[in-house]
C-alpha cells in the first residue's frame, strides 16, 4: 500500500511541475493523429492542480474527505457506463478541436477499465480511523 501510495505522490508531482512530460506522452498513446490536438488554455493549469489534489489526497495520513468516495464513485461510474461519452466530454474539456482528434481503438475500452477502477476504489476506500488512547494502552501489553 505504502508503494501505491509514493507512486502516486511521485506522479502526482510530475503533473504538477510538469504537466506536458505527461500529457504529450499521452497523446501519442491515445490518438492516430496526435499532433493536431490544440489545448483548450485551461488544459495545463487544470493538469497541475490534478496533481496537486493527488499529492494531498495520498499523502494524507487520515485517508480520503468524506466527499471523495462519492464523487469517485460517480465519475467511476459514468466511465465504466458511458465509456465513449465520458471520453467525448473529456476530449471536449481539453480540446479546441477535439472532433478532429481520431481516438486509438484501445482507448474507449481503456476509459471503461479505468472507470471501473475508480468505483472500486471509491467502493473500498475507508477513512483510517485514529486509535483512541484505551487501544494505544491496550496494544502495548
């Protein structure tokens, strides 16, 4: 878990010094066409704060807001539901042109795993409860 936990605090960071190393890579990956994407000019700062609330929400030793399991789940569920509209919406946001872009196959049913993963993350996410003073006692004998 504590590697998890480091890997995205390590990514979450990159996002937000440098947001480009991760989202031209991913272009690439994701399109047939990458280079005629154009960044709405919102893309980059949003990326950033991404991996700013990724950073805060792994490093925190208490686990995850109380708001956080719902919205993942939501966002969980529309993608592993709605795949192509998730990725539409997506695409949409961050793109100018987002019609022109041509989507690599794999994508869509990448969109669905993902989502489902971000459900069962938000379905099996606990807040860390903190030991009441009788259990540090208690665990000491």
């Amino acid at each position: 878990m504590h590697r998890t936990r480091a890997l995205v605090i390590v990514v979450g960071l990159l996002e937000t010094i440098a947001p480009n190393r991760i989202i031209e890579p991913a272009e690439r990956l994701a399109f047939k066409n990458p280079e005629t994407g154009r960044l709405r000019r919102w893309t980059v700062p949003i990326a950033r704060l991404e991996g700013v609330l990724f950073v805060w929400l792994a490093a925190r030793t208490d686990g995850p807001p109380a708001i956080a399991r719902p919205l993942a789940a939501a966002l969980g569920t529309a993608m592993a539901l709605f795949p192509r509209s998730a990725l539409e919406f997506g695409l949409a946001s961050s793109y100018e042109n987002a019609a022109e872009l041509e989507v690599n196959s794999w994508v869509v049913p990448l969109t669905r795993v993902l989502g489902a993963c971000y459900l069962l993350a938000a379905l099996g996410a606990r807040r860390v409860a903190t030991p009441t003073p009788e259990e540090n006692a208690s665990g000491d004998d």
